[in-house]
C-alpha cells in the first residue's frame, strides 16, 4: 500500500502477524531529485541491523568447526594485542575494545572524509587492554568489524559473497547486499536526507563498515530473515541460539544482548530486535516469540524508524483486533517529521586571546589535541576544529558527545582522560 506521494523524505514499512498475509506501507520519496517515490522495491542501509547477519555467520563457522566461540579471537587475527578477548566477547560486545570510528573523530575528520574498514582495524590494533572491566558491555562497531575479518579469514572469501551464498541466497534475498565499496552501486537504493533551514541535504558519506553496518535491503528481504530468525526460535523459554551464546545486560536496560541482538526478555513482551542509524537512514526490525514482525526503514534524518516501531506496536497490543494497515497509517501519520529544518550549528569562538595549556596524545588514538583557555572557558581543538567545553563538575568538562577530566587546575594542565560513549579511558599526556 502506498500512502499520498509526498515531496520528501519518507519511509518503508511492513507489519506481519503470523497466519496473515503482510501489510506494507510506503510514504514520501527514495530521491527528491528524481521524485521517484519510496515502494516496495526501494533498498536502505539499514545500519547496524546488519550485525544479526554478522553474527549468524559467525555461529555457522562455528558450527561448521571453523571456529570456536570460547577461542581467543587474536588465534585468528594476529594483530590483536589484548590476547584474552574471545570471539563471544565480540559477537556479544564484551571486549572492551573501544569504538574505532569514535577514535577516529579525535582526529578532525570531518564528514566528507573517506576513511575504510582497514582504517578502523588498524585503530582497534593499537588498543592493548580492555577500556571497561572484563565481562562488562561496551557496544563497540569495532567487534563487528573484527568478526567480518575473522570470517572472511576462515572461509577465505569476502563477507558480501558469504553472505550472499549461506543467507540472501537460501532464503530468497536477492535484494539484500553488504556494500563494500562506495562506488558499488545498488539496485533501487534510497538516497538519505536531512532538512535544513534552507531545504534537503544528502546525509550520506563516502564509508563503507561490511560487518556493522552498511547492508542494503528491503521491507520484504528483512521479512524473510525475521522469518527464518523465529523459525529457529525453537524453545519458547530461550530467546534465538541461547543455548550458544548468552543473553546478558546490555546498555539499554532493561534488554539484554546476545548474537547481534538486542532482547526483551520480560514476561509476555519476549522479543529480539535491533535499531540502525547511518548517515541519515535509520532502521528497525524486530520479532517477536509469537511471531509478529515490524519492520521499519527511514531515508529521512528527522523521521527514526525505532519510533515509529514503537508506536506500531503500541496500537498493535492495546488493540488486538486492529487491522495491520490501520496500524501502519496511525504510526506513519503521527510519527510525521517536524517541517522545520535543523538550525545551523553557531559558529565557534576562534577569535580572541587564547592561553595555550599545550597539545596533548593518547597511545590508543590517533593525532593529537590541543587544549586553551579563554577566559573562564576551556576549549579543545582537533584538526583545525574547536569545541568550548562546558564545566559540569570538579574537573569535569563536557564537550560534542565526551567528557573531559582533568585531575587539577587548568592553570597547568599535564594530563586529561577523555570519555566518549563508545571510546571511554582515553589517557591524553602533554607532549
């Protein structure tokens, strides 16, 4: 079912409840410049969704004894210096390895910035110990970038060809692919956008992170996998493969996670599920023990899949009887994107006398940052770049999604660790 064609961005979406044909809906554009409306062809990078398909393969190797999930995952890449994480502990976000990308922002890149996989890794080899303490969760694309590597290693082929040969293929996902090159082209794919105060801009950047993130699909191809994921959910008092990998508390209480997959666990709400963001699309599927699936895709930054799923499936379990397409409308007309477009960011406070408190480097990430003070404010700069931080305790600074601590006055500043939420305990020492 098509909704009125809108001149914007919009979304996909699908409802399927078990015995009953799956209703579809689909609102607004998958390109304003060519005013191609959004259908049920229309392809999305879905984000880390993807991580579920990561993981299933990882649990096939695994079962086909190319691997063992209890091994040191540094046995398969060399690289690796902090020899006692497990491939579990990555598949299950439990290595404490710091988010690559996260570190790479330390740097100053900017947006447009073309930056690879290998970049990344080559991040994640520099780390020697756990930034959390062991067993604790610390949801990182780096494990997921570390596991694509891993299998490409034991099958001795591309991830986008594995996936393609032991999961799109068997079941009928002939428009599912891993993008693995910017310059790959798409069959039907969406272009991600974000309102502006002066109209639409493309939000899409020149990566690609086969593993975590960048899989391409459609509404029905995601149907297809949430309905292979419950066919195997054989044991209504365990959430999919339990009894190989342990579901255990996640960063979003209450859900655990467990092989790719965010769970609810709670008594008649049981259900696995993730939500991808990347570059303006955001993504969310998720399926539940009785087997109804909702699925949702975004090309419109301002429109997130995760809640209209929400509210789907708030209608669909206060209202038992409510019609599929009743619940795709409702969801679609009250989850509609403001149409006022985002403020241009203020410009920051180059100009004026800066004291110099010096420039500072970490071992685990790379570049460096310098540190001034101007006035009663402290200000960092990477690349070029400055963010005024805001004091929010003794010590304690806050800046563009971190924290900065600095163990005493900013008269003299010897050291500081910096927390970003994926990236914590990063010691930066004056050089």
């Amino acid at each position: 079912m098509n909704a009125a064609r809108d001149e914007e961005p919009g979304l996909s979406l699908l409802v399927h409840r078990p015995g009953e044909e799956p209703a579809l809906l689909h609102t607004g554009l998958a390109s304003l410049e060519h005013g191609l409306p959004i259908g049920s062809d229309t392809s999305f990078n879905v984000g880390s969704v993807a991580k579920q398909i990561t993981a299933h393969l990882i649990l096939i190797a695994a079962h086909d004894n190319l691997l063992h999930l209890d091994q040191q995952a540094a046995d398969l890449l060399p690289r690796l210096k902090i020899s006692d994480v497990t491939i579990a502990d990555l598949v299950t976000h439990r290595s404490g390895i710091r988010d690559a990308e996260s570190l790479l922002s330390l740097a100053g890149f900017r947006d447009l910035d073309h930056y690879t996989a290998d970049d990344l890794r080559t991040l994640a080899y520099r780390q020697d110990q756990r930034a959390v303490p062991e067993g604790h969760f610390l949801y990182s694309n780096t494990n997921y970038l570390l596991l694509a590597e891993i299998l490409e290693t034991v099958h001795r082929t591309t991830l986008s060809e594995l996936a393609r040969h032991r999961i799109f293929g068997q079941l009928g996902m002939h428009a599912t692919h891993f993008k693995t090159d910017p310059r790959q082209l798409i069959p039907e794919a969406a272009s991600a956008y974000q309102a502006t105060q002066h109209g639409w801009r493309h939000t899409e950047v020149p990566v690609t992170l086969p593993g975590p993130g960048t899989l391409w699909t459609t509404v029905g191809d995601l149907d297809r996998w949430l309905t292979h994921l419950h066919q195997h959910w054989q044991h209504p008092q365990q959430l999919p493969w339990q009894e190989t990998v342990a579901y255990e508390p996640s960063d979003h209480e209450p859900y655990l996670y467990g092989p790719g997959l965010y769970a609810d666990a709670r008594p008649g709400r049981t259900a696995v599920f993730h939500y991808g963001h990347e570059q303006g699309f955001s993504a969310a599927a998720r399926v539940e023990a009785s087997g109804l699936r909702v699925i949702a895709l975004s090309n419109n930054a301002g429109l997130s899949a995760d809640r209209v799923t929400a509210a789907i499936l708030r209608d669909l379990h206060q209202q038992p009887t409510l019609a599929q397409n009743e619940a795709l409308v409702r969801a679609a007309a009250r989850e509609r994107a403001p149409s006022t477009g985002i403020q241009d960011q203020p410009t920051p406070d180059y100009l004026g006398q800066h004291t110099e408190l010096g420039t500072f480097a970490c071992d685990q990430a790379p570049g460096s940052l310098r540190l001034t003070r101007r006035a009663d404010a402290l200000h960092l700069w990477r690349r070029g770049t400055c963010d005024q931080l805001t004091p929010t305790g003794l010590g304690i600074y806050a800046g563009n999604g971190y924290t900065l601590t600095v163990p005493s006055s900013t008269d003299q500043v010897d050291r500081f660790t910096l927390d970003l939420d994926r990236a914590p305990g990063l010691t930066y020492i004056r050089q």
